[in-house]
C-alpha cells in the first residue's frame, strides 16, 4: 500500500493516465482531457457528512471553475450506481468516478491507512491534484478540510 509522503505524482511529474466509469456507467480517461486544465480530487465515500459538504462546495463555485476553463472530476471507491444517486440528490453538474478497485487511488498515493477509534484500515485520502493542459501535476492539497477545499483550489486556479 502506500503513502502519501512517497508515492504519488508530485508538482512537474506527468499525472498518471487511468479509465474509470462515470456516474453514468460511460468510461473516462484523464487523457481525454488533456488541453485543458484538470481538478483532480478524491473523497471517501459518496453520500457521508463530509464528502457531501465537499462536492457541494464544488457544485456552489462550479461557475467560477467553468469560467476558469477547469475540468472538475471527483473519484472515490464508490460504484457507479452510489455515484449516480449522490450526484442526483445533490444536483451536481461535475463528473464522479468510480474507482472501485482503488488502482486509481493507489497510483495516486492516496489509498493509504487509516487509523480510527483504535481500529487500522485502508481508505482514500481526502487529496486534489490540478493538472495542467500538459497532463503535468501542478499542485497537489493533501489532507484537505471539506470546507476549505475550494477556496484553496479556487485561489491555485486564479479564480477566487
């Protein structure tokens, strides 16, 4: 498994390319993207206090990255169906992933272990890469507080 402190593309590496599904059950590659500027983020688990706080968050300032010219993709470990009711329920107009497998996660160095109420387990990172029209990483937020995400990737934008 890894960590965040050793694995994972950091600022100037080429972000690595992946194909999940969507929330639609249609597949997306990263490099389909590739032009145009990219927010990479990974949560938890759809549907819980936080992860909702977060894409709503993006759903609130969607405007301002659209205005940005930013491609906004959330992953979790979710399947596509989870996916599909949370972007319903809360009417997000971004794109959810579903990386079931975690292979994404892992590549990103964002699978990592977790530690809660004494109990050790494996989970996803709550992290936001922005990727360049280049396909290299620009700036990478670990650790990011729901609340604040989009405040800090709207200022890395230029669009705060």
């Amino acid at each position: 498994m890894t960590t965040p402190d050793t694995q994972g593309p950091k600022p100037g590496d080429t972000a690595p390319d992946f194909e999940l599904l969507d929330h639609r059950g249609e597949p997306v590659r990263l490099s389909d993207f590739r032009g145009q500027r990219v927010v990479l983020y990974f949560y938890p688990r759809a549907h819980t206090p936080g992860c909702t706080t977060q894409a709503c968050g993006v759903r609130d300032n969607y405007d301002r990255y659209r205005e940005a010219g930013v491609v906004v993709l959330g992953v979790s470990p979710d399947p596509p169906s989870r996916l599909a009711s949370f972007a319903a329920k809360h009417d997000l107009p971004f794109t959810l992933l579903a990386d079931p497998d975690h292979e994404v996660a892992e590549r990103y160095g964002v699978w990592v272990e977790k530690k809660m109420y004494g109990r050790t387990s494996f989970g996803v990172e709550r992290s936001t890469f922005i990727i360049g029209p280049d396909g290299r990483v620009e700036h990478v937020l670990r650790k990011v507080r729901p609340a604040e995400h989009d405040q800090r990737v709207l200022e890395l934008l230029g669009a705060s």
